[in-house]
C-alpha cells in the first residue's frame, strides 16, 4: 500500500459517490442519510455520503490497489466492494445507527426491499474500480517511461 492507491481509491470513491448520490438524491433517500448524524437534510446526507464514499474509496485503494490497477480488474474488485458495502452499510451498519437494532434487515424479505440500494452500490463500486483503473494504469504506464528513460540514460 502507498500513498498513490490510498489517493486514487479517494479520487475513484468520490466519483462513484457522487453518481450515487445523485441517483440517492433523485430516490428522496439523502435526508436519510444526514438523520443518521442528527441532521435529516438531503445537503447534510450529501455531505456525509460523499465522505464516507472518500473512506471507503480509500480503503479500497489500501486493500485491493495492488490488484485492480486495470480498468477491468478495477470494475470487478469494485462490484464485489460494492455488494460488499451493502451488505454492511444499508443492511448492517445504518439500522444500528438510526437505533432499529443489530440484523434487522437481515433477512430476505428486507433484501429484496433495499435491491435498488444493491444496484446503487454496485455502480458505485464500478465506477470506483474503473476510476481506480484507469488512475492505475496511468501509474504503471509512468513507471515503464520512466524505466525507459533510466535505461536509455544508462547505455
């Protein structure tokens, strides 16, 4: 890990926080998200959507950064991350922090309910692996340069 994947997985996590924060906003859900931090406004929810999309992005740069730096790789370690993020936060994490309790929506019934959640996280986890990616890819193809001219200045 490195500060480069720690940055790009910020970059590519903003990106795709910012797609689903719109498709978010669109479904009436921000000020959800903001009542989670005592403040029920969409502005609030944007807000702490778009950090937290930050953290989790970079996180996906600290775990996966050595392994997604290619635009397809990036794309299918950031559905996985994605599905992974649902799991956790809409159907773990939030009910805990609007006080409905531990599991309560575990269980098929309230999945099916949060499905377009699902597909919420799944294109943010796209358009983060990709945005990783391609910020990755332009990382390797610096490092072959810059070997490149290192062994040219050396013969």
């Amino acid at each position: 890990m490195n500060r480069t994947q720690i940055t790009n997985g910020v970059i590519g996590g903003l990106a795709g926080g910012l797609i689903f924060g719109v498709m978010m906003g669109m479904m009436g859900m921000l000020p959800m998200i903001g009542k989670m931090v005592g403040f029920p406004s969409a502005t609030v929810g944007f807000l702490v959507h778009m950090i937290n999309s930050a953290v989790i992005g970079a996180a996906f740069g600290a775990v996966f950064g050595r392994f997604a730096n290619r635009i397809g790789s990036g794309a299918g370690f950031g559905i996985a991350y994605g599905g992974f993020w649902w799991l956790l936060g809409p159907l773990t994490l939030m009910p805990l922090f609007m006080g409905m309790g531990f599991g309560v929506n575990w269980s098929l019934a309230a999945a099916v309910k949060m499905l377009p959640s699902l597909l919420g996280h799944a294109i943010y986890g796209i358009v983060l692996g990709v945005v990783y990616g391609i910020l990755g890819r332009k990382a390797v193809v610096r490092a072959e340069v810059s070997d490149t001219e290192l062994s040219a200045a050396g013969e």
